[in-house]
C-alpha cells in the first residue's frame, strides 16, 4: 500500500505543483506613467504613482528566463516570450530586443547602462543609446 501510495504521489506531483502560494503564474506588470516593472501573480496596487496619481499598470506577459530589453524606455524584462509590445511609456509601443537568457553572470552595457544577468555575453544589438550595445562584464 505504501508504495501505490508513493508512486501516486510522484504521478501526480507534477499537475499540483504551483509557482506560488495562490497559484498563479508571476507576470510582468509596468506602469505606463513612471515606468517602474514589477514581477507578480496579480495586478499590484494602482496607488501612490511617483509620476503621480494612479499606476496605470500594463501586463507585458508572464516571467520567463529570457532578458528583452525596450529600446524606446530602456525598461528590461525577464519574459517567457517576446513581451506584449503596446502601452511603452515613451509612447505608442515597445521596440523588444532579445538579449539572451538568464544566467549567473552581471553585465552591464557601458552605453546605455542598462544591467541584466546572463548565461554568456548578451546580444549587442539595438542599444537604446544608439548602435550596439559595449558589455562589461561585473562578475
């Protein structure tokens, strides 16, 4: 009995195992307003915008392991996937640049300043400050 009882539990574990306490999966929010991205499982708080005001929260898709980065407002994501594209701060839609996945290392681009953690050096195209972007690695 024990054993059915534990080869169950390893059938079903994977069907019951959530990224969180609610169990949703964490998405990338950004306020259109102050451009402040926050990872969640549910729409943050709209109160006490910087810009002022409300936050005007744009959902731009679940967290993943992969670094974009908007060459328009300079906002990077850990996505799954290519970020929804409208609602960019700096008006009309986001221009995403994939720059590589997730890893353990820091860069930083000398350029733009934009920090990101990698798994090698990231995609030096379409640095927000204008041609490539020049890495520097930080660990």
């Amino acid at each position: 009995m024990k054993t059915i009882l534990i080869t169950l539990m390893l059938i079903l574990t994977p069907f019951f195992t959530m990224d969180n306490s609610t169990g949703a999966k964490n998405k990338n929010y950004q306020c259109t307003k102050c451009k402040t991205v926050i990872q969640s499982d549910h729409t943050p708080s709209s109160y006490n915008c910087r810009a002022g005001g409300t936050h005007n929260w744009q959902d731009l898709g679940a967290v993943g392991n992969e670094n974009y980065n908007c060459t328009k407002c300079g906002t990077v994501v850990q996505s799954e996937k290519t970020p929804v594209s409208y609602g960019c701060p700096e008006k009309g839609t986001h221009n995403w640049s994939h720059l590589g996945h997730i890893g353990n290392n820091t860069y930083q681009c000398k350029k733009c300043g934009i920090t990101i953690t990698g798994d090698r050096t990231p995609s030096s195209y379409n640095c927000m400050s204008g041609g490539t972007h020049q890495w520097n690695k930080l660990n």
